[in-house]
C-alpha cells in the first residue's frame, strides 16, 4: 500500500506544484507550500497516517477521495 500511496503523491506533487496553498514551510525560502492529492482508493486511516509523514494533512474531501 505504501508504494501506490507514494506513487499518488508523486504525480499529484508533479501536477501541482504550481498551486498556492499553505501546508509545509519550504527549507530554502520560509514559505508554505500546499499539494491537492487525489487519491485512487478510498481515503483510510492508514492513507493518512502514511500521508502524514511527509507533512500535515489539513483538509479531507472523502466524497471525492482528495486531501490537501
């Protein structure tokens, strides 16, 4: 499961870096950067626990199973 996840992540961060929205300070500049995720299963607590290692998930949209 970890490996679809990480795969989701990977193309919804390379279709959306472009998107401004505040989720995790940025090393290099201070600043917040927000990722849209869209996932290809069902939103569980294992998805956002496993999601949530690489930063804070802030907003849940179940009926379309998509987080920020």
């Amino acid at each position: 499961m970890k490996f679809k996840t990480l795969g989701t992540i990977a193309i919804a961060v390379s279709v959306t870096l472009g998107a401004t929205a505040s989720a995790a300070p940025s090393k290099s500049t201070g600043k917040l950067i927000g990722v849209n995720v869209v996932l290809k299963q069902d939103v569980t607590n294992d998805v956002l626990a496993d999601i949530a290692r690489y930063g804070k998930v802030r907003d849940v949209v179940y009926e379309i199973d998509a987080l920020t």
